[in-house]
C-alpha cells in the first residue's frame, strides 16, 4: 500500500508540476498576443502618420504644377512645357492614390466592422450613377436582381467600387465599358456576386495572380497601384466570403465573390435595370 501511495503522489507532483508549466506557457503567450496587438495598433497609427505627412508635401507639389499651367512664360512656350507639367500632375495623382491604397490596405485587415443587412440593388445603382455622370463615354451598366447580403456597408460598397471601377477603366481606348452585375444564393446560404464586363481581359495564367499585392498587368498603359484588388480580398475574407476571377469567361472579365447571406426579413425591391441585360456568356463577334 505504501508504495502504491508513494506512485500516486508522484504521479500528481508529476501533474502538478505540468499543470504549473501550461499555466506559465499561457501567460507567456498572452503577453506575446498583447505585445503583437499593441504592434499591430503601432502600425496602423505610424500608417495614418506616414500618410498624412506624406499627403502635406504632395499637395504642396500639386499645387504649384497647377500654378505653372496658367503661369506667363511668353509665346510660344518652351517645347514640351505642357507636357512635362502634365506629367507632374499624373504622377502628383498616383502618388496620392498610392498612399490611400497603401493605407487601406494596411487598416482593412483590423478596422472595425458594423454588420448589417445591405441591400446591392440600391447599391449598384448608386455606383452606376455615380459613373454615369463622371465618365464619358458613359458605361453601359445592367444588373439583375441582387440578394441582400449581410456585411460591412463601407467594405462592400468598396469592393464593388473597385471592381465596377476596373470594369470601367480596362477597355480599349474609345470603346463604351459593358458590364453586367448578376448574384445567386448558393446552398450554404452565400450569395455569390459577379461582374463581368466586355473588356480587354486577363491574361491566362494570371487570374490568381491579380489578386497579389502590387502586381499589375498593364502597367503601361492604364493607371493603378496594385492593391485594389489585394484590399477588395481581404475585405471579402474578413465578411467570411471568398473572392476570384473566372478563367472559363472570354470575351472579357468575371470577377465574382461571396458574402453571407442577410436574413430575410422582408422582400427586397429589385428595381428595373436601365438598359437591357446584355449577354456576356460569349465572346463578342
């Protein structure tokens, strides 16, 4: 019996002293999630900073490209002057796009989110009215009826901000953009959402690699940063949906992503497209 007793207080010191071990290897690691959270919070702050103080300067530079436009420096100007002040202001403009990307991207992943039944009808048709009267020629938006889904109303309407916006911009020069918005319920009560448009495309091997940061298929040719669609991913992952581009679609682009559905809670107006719905299953003639 004595020494069955003696095996029993062994084994619970033995326990004892595990338990004791688990308790300092928790603390420890709550203090290593604290450290990286206050890191993290360091980040986002020394982000909004850097992009504020960058944003100063830039103005300033804005500001007297925009003076040197109407500045008398005798006739005829010096070749190329309008060029160069032109050039001033296009690189003034990305730089300004760049920080707001950069710091979207940086806060996106922690900002805090208010969830909440968002109607894409009214969504779509809002962003497509905005377009309508900034861009011209003026693209051609139709839709279908869209599920209300549930979500961040800011997150999302940036998302489709971003992808009706490379919609509008990644056409042939002179060419009207085509898009169309569709959206299904899917049976574990995800709504996929797609826009498809009759633009220039992507090329193969590529539609999972427009979603990486900074990589950019025609860096020539149009304007962008990069990070649009790396900032629309983690928006969509952190709404719990998934986001890709179609490789099957030819003819041009089909972006799609999911979000949770919204609870039904009563029957969401469609509201009528302004155009009629295109077919864009096929590649134009």
């Amino acid at each position: 019996m004595s020494d069955n007793a003696a095996t029993i207080d062994n084994e619970l010191a033995d326990l004892y002293a595990q338990l004791d071990r688990e308790r300092h290897r928790n603390a420890e690691l709550e203090r290593t999630v604290e450290g990286l959270t206050r890191s993290v919070q360091e980040l986002q702050e020394y982000a909004r900073d850097v992009s504020h103080d960058l944003k100063a300067p830039l103005a300033g530079i804005c500001g007297y490209a925009q003076l040197l436009e109407h500045l008398d420096v005798g006739f005829p100007r010096p070749v190329e002057y309008d060029e160069f002040v032109a050039e001033i202001n296009r690189c003034t403009d990305r730089m300004r796009r760049l920080i707001d990307d950069v710091l979207a991207y940086s806060t996106t992943r922690d900002a805090r989110l208010r969830i909440s039944p968002i109607d894409l009808n009214a969504l779509v048709d809002d962003l497509t009215a905005d377009a309508t009267e900034l861009l011209y020629p003026a693209p051609q938006v139709t839709r279908e009826p869209l599920p209300a889904v549930q979500g961040d109303h800011g997150m999302v309407r940036r998302v489709l901000e971003n992808l009706l916006g490379n919609a509008f911009k990644y056409v042939p020069a002179g060419e009207t953009a085509r898009v169309h918005v569709a959206g299904r319920v899917l049976d574990d009560r995800l709504v996929r959402i797609e826009v498809s448009d009759h633009g220039i495309g992507i090329p193969d091997g590529q539609h999972e690699a427009i979603f990486d940061e900074l990589h950019r298929i025609h860096p020539d040719a149009y304007p962008g940063t990069g990070l649009g669609l790396p900032i629309c991913r983690r928006i969509v992952q952190r709404l719990n949906g998934t986001i890709g581009a179609d490789p099957q679609f030819r003819g041009g682009t089909r972006i799609w992503f999911t979000l949770p559905l919204a609870p039904v809670t009563a029957e969401q107006p469609a509201g009528p497209a302004s155009t009629p719905n295109l077919d864009l299953s096929r590649t134009p003639a």
